[in-house]
C-alpha cells in the first residue's frame, strides 16, 4: 500500500530528529586538500578528532576543526537533558565534495594566457553516539525475534 506523502515526509522528520550534522559551503580550498584531513578523522572519536585538527598545521583542519564542533553544538541542541561527557560521540561520516570553480587568468609566455581554476568545496559531517546506537541494535532485533 502507498504511504501518503504526508506520511512520508513525517518520517523523514522523524529521521533527522536523530541525525546531528554540520555542512560547510563553499570553503576555498581545494577538495583534495581538504579530503586529507577528512580521512583522517574519518570514524575516530570526536575528542581525538579534535585533538587532531587541533594540532594540525594543514590550512583546512582549521575549518573542520569549527565544523566539528558546530556538528556537537547541534548535538547538544537536539539532546538537552544529556551530557556530553557521557556520550560516545564519533565522526559517523564526513563527505568532501567539489564546489564551484573560480575561473581566471593568468599571463604566460609569447603572448598566450593560462586558465587558473580556483577550486572550492563542500564538506557534510554526521556525528552520532555509539551507545544509542546499540541500544537502537538492541531493539531491533528483540523486534525481529519476536
């Protein structure tokens, strides 16, 4: 049977109440740049990972570095009563997309012109706590026993 999409979109609400995210747009540094220190963040904890950027000496660890703590402010937004230090909080995922492309010119020898593109880029990071994830795990398979 067909789910109205009023149905549906009361999920997908339903959804995010659950999903702690921050995206950054447009950060002018090159995606490749910037997947570097997304990798290495990639799934750690959030603590170690910003005890990593935080020491880092690369350009866009800075920025990651505020986008991590802007996705646990969320964090902390959607979960009032709970306290941070007692959250399991990990770097779920963090995407690196190419955003748009700057196109300039710059001089070259015998007259011609060289094409400059400066690139920019879009990262999403999802954090989420691994203990309510276990709990979810929990549930769902008493539910799929019974």
């Amino acid at each position: 049977m067909k789910k109205s999409k009023k149905d549906a979109l009361n999920e997908r609400k339903e959804a995010k109440k659950t999903v702690y995210m921050a995206r950054l747009v447009d950060n002018p540094t090159s995606p490749r740049k910037t997947r570097i220190m997304a990798n290495v963040i990639r799934g750690k904890n959030v603590d170690y990972a910003m005890n990593v950027l935080k020491y880092s000496h690369r350009e866009s660890a800075e920025k990651l570095l505020k986008l991590l703590k802007s996705a646990v402010a969320n964090w902390q937004v959607k979960n009032e009563g709970a306290r941070l230090e007692n959250a399991d909080l990990y770097v779920k995922t963090i995407m690196v997309d190419g955003g748009r492309m700057l196109k300039r010119i710059r001089t070259a020898p015998q007259g011609r012109a060289n094409r400059i593109r400066k690139r920019s880029n879009h990262v999403t990071l999802i954090i989420a706590d691994r203990n309510a994830e276990n709990i979810n795990t929990e549930i769902t398979t008493e539910e799929s026993q019974n």
